[in-house]
C-alpha cells in the first residue's frame, strides 16, 4: 500500500510540474503591448496561489479524520504545509496587489503588500538585464527594483528607461 501512496506523490508532482512548466512559457510568449501604462503580473498566479493552500488544507483536513493516517503524517503535515501555504497567499497577494505604473517622468511601484513608491528615472542610478531568470533589475540608491518577464508588458518600462538615460 506504501508504493501506491509514492506512485501517486510522484505522478501529482510530475503532471504540477508540467502544468506549472507550462504556465510559464505561455505567459513569457504573451504578446508586446508598447501602449501598456500599468504592468501588472497575470492573474493566473492568483488562481495558482489559491489551488495550492485549498490542496494543502483539504489534505489536512483529510489526514485529521482518516483513521489509516498515522500520526508522524500529520505532525509533517503540521510542520511542512505552513511554508506552502505562506508561499500561496504571497502568489495570491503578489497577483492582486504588485505593479509598476509608467508616467513620464517616474514611475510608481506597488509591492505585494501595497506600500507605494515613485521613483525618478533620473535617480536610478544601475540597471541590468537578468539573463537566466528573464527581465530585468533597477537600482534606485540602495533599492532594487525587479522586473520579472511574466509581467505583461515588462520591455515598455525598459524601453522607457532607456529613453531617459540617453542608450
């Protein structure tokens, strides 16, 4: 009955991980939109960040009432799930609330938690094009402004930046 429980473990985290794979590509091929004001990460991430706290619950929720599920199963539930489902409220906060905003002059971010920041593009003072992870980073002083390419849009900001530091 132990090897049934692996084969199932491995099969769910193989197909996660094609859909998530998936996911993924579809998002970073989406189309260049020059016109785009506000960038924003897809909603999907809401949507994924949601699916994982509702498995992890509902396994746990299983494992309280299953008399087959001994007990080391749930003291690792108790102690492993946490971690994974503060990783899905971020991806549902991160999907609600981040995003970049392009004026003229600046532009304003707003972090996962919605503290807003406008920054000049004169102030920033490096920026770099991120090869292995995709997008890109600005310094402004001592922060660090990432943009990552699933943001719809993340070339208009670059763009932009380039513009106002003469490249």
């Amino acid at each position: 009955m132990e090897i049934v429980g692996i084969i199932v473990t491995a099969f769910i985290i193989g197909i996660t991980y094609f859909i998530v794979n998936k996911m993924m590509m579809s998002w970073r091929m989406q189309d260049h939109d020059k016109d785009l004001k506000v960038l924003r990460p897809p909603f999907n991430l809401f949507w994924v960040g949601l699916i994982v706290n509702l498995m992890l619950i509902i396994t746990f929720i299983f494992s309280l009432f299953s008399s087959s599920i001994k007990e080391d199963s749930i003291w690792a539930l108790i102690i492993g799930g946490p971690p994974f489902i503060l990783m899905g409220f971020w991806l549902m906060l991160y999907a609600i609330n981040w995003r970049i905003e392009i004026k003229d002059e600046s532009f304003t971010c707003t972090s996962v938690f919605g503290k807003k920041r406008e920054y000049k593009y004169t102030e920033i003072t490096r920026f770099k094009r991120v090869k292995n992870a995709g997008g890109y980073k600005l310094y402004v002083g001592k922060r660090r402004v990432e943009i990552p390419f699933i943001i719809k849009g993340y070339e208009n900001l670059w763009e932009k930046v380039k513009v106002q530091k003469h490249l």
